[in-house]
C-alpha cells in the first residue's frame, strides 16, 4: 500500500532525535561502527522534510554489513534492500517517532560521500537549501503517493548541486 509524501516545516527537535538514535546504533553494532552521519533534509537547520531521521553508518567493511542488518532487523527494522546497487543498504524504523532509516555502507561510499556533499552544500548555501525546499514542496503535492517517483524527480538537481559542492569544497 502506498504510503503519502507527507512534508513537514522543519522541527528543531530532529538534531536531538538524530543524537538519541546515534547511541542507540553505536550500542547496538559496537565497534564496526566507524561514523555516523546525519543526512538527508531533516539535517539541514530550517529545511521542511518528510518526518524521517536518515542516518549512513559507515562500518570497518563491506563484510561487517551482514551481522550489523541481523541487529537492526532484531531491534525492529525493516529491511529494505541494497535498492540502487551502491553497496548501500537500507532499514526503516517505524516504532520511533520520527521514523527512523538507516544506511549501512563501507568506508569511501561513493553514495555517502555524495549524501555528505549534498547536506554541507544545502547548510552553507540558503538560496539553494530554499530551491530544493520548494521543488520538494511541489513534487510531494505532485507525487502524492509515488514515493519513488518523488525521489527520482528530485535526483537531476540533487546531481547539480553535489558537482557545485565538489568545485565549492575541494
């Protein structure tokens, strides 16, 4: 059953949701945690978002993804699959409010990398985080029920703004 594209003005309490979450994962995978980054819209101060706390934890290696999707899985988690074949994997926590997504993947992720850019790029440049706002805005009203088409019609920009981060930040 689809679920709605539902945004939301943005909540000062996601930081604290986001720390709450990061003990919580550090408790639970132990040290084949290597980092853990918030991401996505909900960590960008000012920024409407769906009410979901994205998170990559970046373990010691691909080989640790396995026992560390066992964990989540047994704290509730629902797997959702290496979706894009970027040796990224996903799991969702609904019982928590936000909900909760997790994004297990190795040192030098090509896509965490690109997450990362993207985040520091919107935090340092308003006039973009208010253009991604607003085309998030329209595609949700757009896409209602088409979670994957509201993604993907995000992506182009998303692309462009990473490549100007890469040239901002190097």
């Amino acid at each position: 059953m689809p679920t709605l594209v539902e945004i939301v003005p943005y909540d000062p309490e996601w930081p604290l949701h986001f720390l709450e979450a990061e003990a919580d994962l550090r408790g639970r995978l132990g040290p084949a945690v290597l980092a853990v980054e918030h991401v996505g819209s909900t960590s960008v101060p000012g920024m409407p978002a769906k009410p979901v706390i994205d998170m990559d934890v970046t373990l010691t290696g691909l080989s640790a993804i396995p026992g560390a999707g066992e964990c989540l899985v047994d704290a509730g988690y629902e797997p959702r699959g290496n979706r894009y074949d970027d040796d990224v994997w996903a799991f969702l926590l609904k019982r928590s409010a936000p909900d909760r997504r997790v994004y297990l993947c190795a040192p030098r992720n090509r896509t965490h990398r690109h997450r990362l850019l993207f985040r520091d790029y919107l935090r340092c440049n308003e006039d973009t985080a208010g253009a991604y706002a607003r085309l998030k805005e329209q595609l949700a009203k757009r896409f209602p029920f088409d979670g994957d088409r509201y993604t993907s019609e995000k992506s182009a920009f998303i692309q462009e703004m990473v490549s100007r981060a890469r040239a901002q930040f190097r």
